[in-house]
C-alpha cells in the first residue's frame, strides 16, 4: 500500500485499491475486499492509524492482530 502512496495515491485511496479493487480485479468481490456480512472476515488490525501513516504496514511491530475467516490467525498485542 505504501507504493500506491508513492505514486500519489491517498492512503484511503491506497486502501481500497489494495482491498476492494483487488478483489473487484480477481473477480473475488463478493467474497472478499470489504467488511460485509456473509463475506470472509478477514481482517488486519495495525498499531497506528494508516490514514494519518500509510507506513504502519511496514513496521515490525504489525500486524497487531489478524483474523483469518474471523477466527484469530496471529495476535502480537500486549498482554
């Protein structure tokens, strides 16, 4: 997501283009891309804001947390 900003790019812009667009693209959209009910849960939640920094996706500490079909698949959050 941090090229599309490179390329000038809003980080929503980035966003979307990287979720919703992708899965519209692969033909996948009614399974994944966004938050829906009945489409696959899956979800990224970062340590930082993306819209306000776009390079919270690069950071070590990321992803905080990742829910794979709305089942927890990796949890880094403090205990």
């Amino acid at each position: 997501m941090m090229h599309f900003v490179d390329l000038g790019f809003s980080p929503m812009e980035a966003l979307v283009a990287g979720t919703q667009t992708a899965a519209e693209l692969l033909g996948i959209e009614n399974d994944v891309g966004t938050l829906e009910p009945g489409k696959s849960a899956d979800v990224l939640v970062v340590d930082g804001d993306p819209l306000d920094d776009i390079e919270v996706f690069g950071r070590e500490a990321n992803p905080a947390l990742v829910l794979k079909q709305g089942s927890v698949a990796v949890d880094n959050r403090p205990a």
